[in-house]
C-alpha cells in the first residue's frame, strides 16, 4: 500500500547518524559537513523506488560536487530479505548509485528524520537544515511520465542558489517496513 511522505517543517536540523555502507566503514552526517545534503530513504523490492532508481544515480552524478547524496535503507529485513546488504549491492550496481549506501537496522536513523516511504527525499543546505522534502518527480509505477527528477532538481538547484523552492509536493512509495 503507498503512503506519503510527512511534510517535517522546512528549516529543521538534520538529525546525526553515522550508519555502515554497504560496501564496508561507516559514513556520518558530520562527513558532508559544509555541502547541501540529500538524505533519501530507499529499498530494493519498493516499485516506486525501482521506477525512478536509474534517475537517482544520474541525479547524483550530475550534482556530484556540488550536493552530496546518501541512501539508507530502514527496513527490516527478516520481513523483507530483499532488502538485505546483498541485494542492497546488486540495486546500487544496476541502478549506478556513486553514492554511500547505508543501512539503518535500529530504524532509530529513519524515525529522528520521521522517514514514512521508500523513497522519502530530504535535502538539507549547506548547514544542514532542511530545504526540501518530498518527491523525486511525477514518475510512479504504472504511469507514462518519464523519469526526470524535476522536482529534486528544482529543489537543488534553489538551494544552492541560497533560494527555497515554493512549491513542494511529498513523495509516494512503499512504507518503510517497521519491526514490530
């Protein structure tokens, strides 16, 4: 069933966190200090994140420099074992993620950013205050509209120009998958 995204009040601090990569060590908030910041909460088996996968990797790409991006994903895995490391490293292959991929198995990480869907956007200024939260464009499992990552992009784009984007519409996946 798809949820939306909260609308956590913009101007609100990044929580810390300092979570394993997928690959191996551990990446913290404090190492993206000084850089706009994309936090988006992810998952392999979600459609919706797989429908726009290939637009994030080319979004962080095109940004890389400029806007940092990490992924997390939050969701239990003994109900979920799609979302497991492992296939966590397949989607970062196929998709072209350049970025650190992390995972959150308290879930402690995914309920301080009040995380609801994979995927959840939330980019933060260079001070690491929120700019942004919401979806990555129109493009949804079942519809025509090409991934584009407009509304990520715009949103970007106005942060880096020190602006804050108007409009802001939140995202729509797959809810994250709490342990009981």
């Amino acid at each position: 069933m798809a949820v939306n995204s909260f609308m956590v009040p913009l101007g609100t601090q990044a929580p810390d966190f300092d979570l394993p990569a997928i690959g191996g060590g551990q990446v913290a908030l404090a190492d993206f200090k000084g850089s706009p910041v994309v936090v988006v909460f992810l998952s392999n088996h979600c459609p919706y994140v797989r429908r726009i996968e290939a637009g994030l990797g080319q979004f962080a790409a095109d940004y890389a420099g400029r806007v940092a991006t990490v992924g997390i994903c939050s969701n239990d895995t003994s109900s979920y074992p799609d979302d497991d490391q492992a296939h966590l490293a397949e989607q970062s292959n196929r998709a072209g993620f350049g970025f650190p991929y992390l995972v959150d198995e308290s879930q402690e990480v995914a309920r301080a950013y009040r995380a609801a869907c994979t995927p959840d956007f939330f980019l933060f200024d260079a001070d690491h205050k929120l700019a942004y939260r919401g979806e990555f464009d129109d493009a949804r499992p079942g519809n025509d509209v090409a991934v584009s990552g407009v509304s990520l992009r715009a949103a970007a784009d106005a942060a880096l120009d020190g602006k804050t984007i108007a409009t802001q519409h939140p995202s729509l996946g797959c809810s994250i998958k709490w342990r009981s």
